[in-house]
C-alpha cells in the first residue's frame, strides 16, 4: 500500500512535483533586479502566474474527495489521484509562497495561506496515519477482531463470576466491582488517548468502608489476588485464587488489545475531522481572496 501511493507508475507524481517546483521557483527569480519597478510580490505577473497555478491546484487537490466517490469515472485510478495529492500537496505549499513573497498582513490573503499551510500539515498526518497504522492495527487483530475479543471478554468475565462465588464475601465484592468499574472507550479524546479509567473497591478493615481506587489496567486486582496465594489455608482456596489470577490476565491482555485497537481506528481517522473542514475554509478563503485582488487591481 505504501508503495503504491507514494512510488505509483515509478514515481511519476515526484517528479512533476518537482519540475513544477523547479518552474515556479524559475518564475520567482525573475522579478526583481536592478531594472524592475518592485520587488517581488503577488502583484507582479509572474506573481499572477504562481498565484493563478496555486489556485488552480487547491482547487484540483479539493476534488480527491469527489474523485473517491465517482466509482464509474474513468479520470485516472484513485491511486494515482492519491498519489499526485500527496506530491502536488506538497508543490503547492512552494508555490503559494513563492507567490505572496512572504508578505504577511491582517488579512484574508494571509489567512488564505494560513489554512493553506494547516490543511497541508494535516495531510502530512494523514499520510503517516495511512502509511503506518494499518500495519500496527494488524497486528493486533492477528487471530480475532475486536468483536471475537469482545466475546471472549464477556466469557471471561463469566467466569470470573462464577469463580468468585467460591470466595469469600470480601474477595468476591473486589473481583465483581473489578468487573463493574472497568471502563472503555468513553469521550472521543479519551479513546485517543486510550487511557484507562477503571477502578476498583478495595475492601477495608472493621474500621474503615471499602474504598475506590484506580484499576488501570486491572493491576489492583490482579496484585490482589497474586498477594493473598501464599496466605491461602486451604488448597481450594489457593486453587480458586489462581484460576481468578489467570483469568484476570487473560482479561487485562484482552481489555489492553481493545483499548489500543479503539485508540489506533481513532487516529487514523481523526485527521479528517480537521482536514476536511480546514479544506473547505481555504475554498472560502480563496475566493474572497481572489475577488478582492480583482477589485483592488
């Protein structure tokens, strides 16, 4: 996948990317000098020129998009559109340079380069996303997806019920509210960051009422349960405090899995969330853009 999008038809968008970088910078160096009437800028012809090119390629890179969805359309193979996106993408952000001189203001020019800038730099992050975290996500669903984890957790935790019933009432409450506390997903930043907020009651003395603590990743419980095998009297309490201690294993393994593979879907598809809505200010910004230098001309 990933050498097909960036080295399609052997690199062929590379290398327009970079004749057309070699063009537009070509273009730029001839403004100025001892004999022009001003220095370079977007309001010189060749300004026109490399600002009428960068317009013309936000335009083309916004129709990805649209290119995705026309399944009948024989204008060349996504692949090859995805791979020029990233190359031209790339170009463009030269180009518009070249062509505002790096004469910033308190302005919609400026703030049309502003979202120029921000929707390249998510497309970069996109890039990385699809180059290397499909892989990742691979790699966790090896032998079952999240739903065949889902199942299996919900034996496990079918077990561990049935297992805690041989407890006693103190190892039971821990073990069920270790069941009941966990926590997954949740807000859209807390699967991004896969943070886990279980917790746990951990039963007191005569004294004091149980209290809750964090169970990130079902440490309490599982430190719990490993602490109290070797006080075990009898051999079917040892017994039963290993199966809870296994079974907690396998559960922290599985619950780890569905948080990481919760969190790497997340990541690759966040960027759009900025990329497109970024993509469409800059449509907006262009055409104020463009309509105020034809006023003001």
């Amino acid at each position: 996948m990933r050498e097909s999008l960036l080295g399609w038809q052997q690199y062929r968008y590379l290398k327009w990317g970079l004749l057309l970088l070699v063009l537009s910078v070509a273009l730029y160096v001839t403004q100025g000098g001892s004999n022009a009437a001003q220095p370079p800028n977007g309001g010189t012809w060749q300004g026109y020129v490399l600002g009428s090119l960068g317009a013309l390629l936000i335009v083309w890179l916004s129709l990805l998009g649209v290119r995705k969805r026309s399944y009948k359309s024989t204008a060349g193979t996504v692949q090859g559109w995805a791979s020029a996106h990233v190359y031209l993408g790339t170009a463009l952000l030269v180009v518009a340079t070249l062509h505002c001189a790096l004469q910033f203001g308190f302005n919609v020019h400026t703030l049309a380069y502003i979202l120029m800038c921000l929707v390249i730099l998510s497309g970069f992050y996109g890039l990385y996303a699809y180059m290397h975290l499909p892989g990742r996500l691979a790699s966790i669903q090896s032998g079952s997806g999240q739903d065949g984890r889902l199942d299996e957790l919900a034996r496990v935790d079918a077990r561990i019920r049935d297992a805690s019933e041989r407890c006693d009432a103190n190892l039971q409450s821990l073990v069920i509210s270790a069941l009941e506390l966990t926590r997954v997903g949740g807000s859209a930043w807390q699967q991004l960051l896969a943070r886990d907020r279980s917790r746990v009651m951990v039963p007191g003395d005569s004294s004091q009422k149980a209290q809750a603590m964090a169970n990130v990743e079902q440490e309490v419980v599982i430190g719990h349960l490993a602490g109290r095998i070797p006080d075990a009297r009898k051999q079917s309490e040892a017994e039963v405090l290993n199966e809870l201690l296994g079974l907690f294993g396998r559960r922290q393994v599985l619950l780890h899995q569905v948080r990481r593979e919760v969190q790497l879907r997340g990541l690759m598809k966040i960027w759009l969330y900025f990329h497109i809505p970024l993509t469409v200010g800059l449509l907006v910004a262009l055409v104020v853009h463009i309509i105020s230098v034809f006023i003001y001309w």
